[in-house]
C-alpha cells in the first residue's frame, strides 16, 4: 500500500465512523427525519418499515465499513459499502430542498455538498485497484489462460498420439 492510501484512508473514513456510531447511539433523535424515506424503501427492497431499526443498521454498517477501510481491510467493499451507507444519509439529513429561507438553505446545500464530496471520495475507493488488477481483469485472464492450456494440451495430444503411432508401426516392422 502506498503512503498517500496508508494516510488517506483513514482520514476518509473518520468521519464515516464517527457519523455511524452516532447514528447508533441517537437512532431515535434521527428516526423522526429519516422516516419519510424509510417508509418509501422499505417495501420495494424488503425492510423492515422501522425506522429507528434502519438508522441504527445504516450507523453500524457505516462505521464498521468506515473502520475496515481506515485500516485497508477489504478497501473496495468497505468503501462501496461506505457509499450506499452515506447517500441516504446526506439525503436525511441536508434536505436543503424543503427550506424555505434562503440563509438556511444555503447553509443546508453547503452541508449536503460536502457529504456529496465524501460520497465521491468513497466511490472512488471503491474502485481504486491499488494498481493491482480488479477481479474481472483476473477473470478474463484466466479464461485467455485456459484456453490456450487447453490449445497446447490438445496439440501435445496429437503430438504424442502421432508418436505413439510411430513407435507401433517400427515395433511391427520389427517383428513382421
């Protein structure tokens, strides 16, 4: 791991984790504003249509993830992890969309922004490699490097046949 991901990690993650836990530890101070989107998710994607429940697994999610990338443990799934966990909140709670006075709702824009940016940072560590291949890459090479084995042992098959053959034909020449 380079220095920049060894440092930069965890500064990314610290405020996921620090967001998560206080999503576990004040779910029902939370639960009031995050209701209306619980209850237009939790159907279509199978939830429970509570949502204390929902903002504390959002919490725990968010800072487990936040600490497994901090410490490099599984970076791209910590980090998309962190994204999916972080777009609901932003939209919970910077709604700058409902407010009326325009002092307010630019204050609440610039907060929603800035969990935008964080959401961006996490999808970007969900698809940094650390400059090593990516699972499909190591797939499609795999299947390159099946293929042509399979390739080289159907020849060394035919190579060894036509031998084969040869050695018979000398042996009953021999003999005959």
């Amino acid at each position: 791991m380079t220095l920049v991901r060894r440092v930069a990690r965890p500064m990314l993650a610290a405020i996921f984790i620090k967001t998560g836990i206080d999503q576990v530890r004040h779910a029902g101070d939370l639960a009031p504003s995050a209701e209306p989107l619980v209850h237009r998710v939790a159907g279509p994607l199978h939830l429970p249509d509570d949502p204390v429940l929902l903002v504390r697994l959002n919490g725990a999610a968010m800072a487990a993830a936040g600490v497994l990338y901090a410490l490099g443990r599984a970076p791209r799934l910590s980090a998309a992890v962190l994204a999916t966990t972080a777009a609901p909140t932003a939209a919970v709670n910077h709604p700058f969309w409902t407010e009326k006075d325009k002092s307010v709702r630019a204050e609440v824009l610039e907060d929603f922004l800035t969990d935008l940016g964080l959401l961006g940072g996490a999808l970007l560590g969900a698809v940094d490699t650390a400059g090593k291949p990516g699972a499909l890459w190591r797939g499609k090479r795999a299947g390159r490097d099946a293929k042509r084995l399979a390739k080289l042992a159907a020849r060394e098959a035919v190579h060894v046949a036509e031998s084969g053959r040869k050695d018979v034909q000398l042996a009953a020449a021999k003999l005959g």
